[in-house]
C-alpha cells in the first residue's frame, strides 16, 4: 500500500527528474522506518514504565502485608491488655472486700479490747475499795 502511494505520488510530479522520483520512495521508507523506530522505542519505554509499576506494586503488597501482621499484633496485644485490666479490676474488688473484712475485724478486736480494759479497771476499782457496792 505505500509503495502504491509512493509510486502515485512519483507519477503526480512530473516536474521532478526520474532520480529524484526515485530517491523519494527511499525517503519515505526512511521516513516509515524512523516512525516504526519511534513507535518501537515508545512500546519499549511502556514496557519498562510497566516493569517498574509491577515492581512499585510488589513492594507496596509487601508493606501493606507487613502492616497487617503489625496490625495483628497490637489487635492482639488490646485483647491482651482488655483481659488484664478485667482481670485487674476483679482482683481489686475481692483485695477491698478483703480490707473492709479485715477493719471490721481489726474494729472489733479494738472495741473487745476497751470492754476488756473497762471490765479490768472496774475491778481493780472495787478490790482497792475506790467503788463499793
């Protein structure tokens, strides 16, 4: 097909001489081979824009993967952490009930010792005679 355009367009110029008719064909070949050229030199920077796009995305799976193993890892860890504080504040109930248990104990032990004391120096009150009966 071009060489039918070629040969056309030689024979539409009559004012040119038989050797530059021909020596323009050969120009446009040239010309047909330099965009060829161009065009081949694109698909291969395409392709080479393509291949570091892959790798861009490989690296981009890789880090959002590592980022859910991170992710993982403090989900975990406020589970962990969840459970501990529960933990926590169930053994801090029973160490309060455990502290009033022991001050009412402590409570009464002090309130028996003043009976005690009272019952004693009532006593020694009526065996020196300062109280009688």
């Amino acid at each position: 097909l071009l060489h039918t355009i070629a040969v056309l367009h030689i024979s539409l110029i009559p004012s040119m001489s038989r050797q530059q008719q021909l020596k323009e064909p050969l120009l446009e070949t040239s010309y047909e081979d330099a965009i060829i050229a161009e065009r081949n030199r694109e698909v291969q920077q395409i392709s080479t824009d393509l291949l570091q796009l892959r790798e861009a995305m490989g690296d981009l799976h890789q880090l959002v993967g590592e980022q859910g193993q991170d992710l993982q890892t403090v989900h975990t860890t406020v589970e962990e952490s969840d459970l501990y504080t529960e933990q926590a504040a169930i053994e801090l109930e029973s160490a309060l009930r455990h502290q009033q248990k022991a001050r009412r104990k402590l409570a009464c032990i002090a309130f028996l010792i003043l009976i005690l004391l009272g019952v004693i120096v009532v006593i020694i009150l009526f065996s020196t005679g300062v109280l009688k009966t």
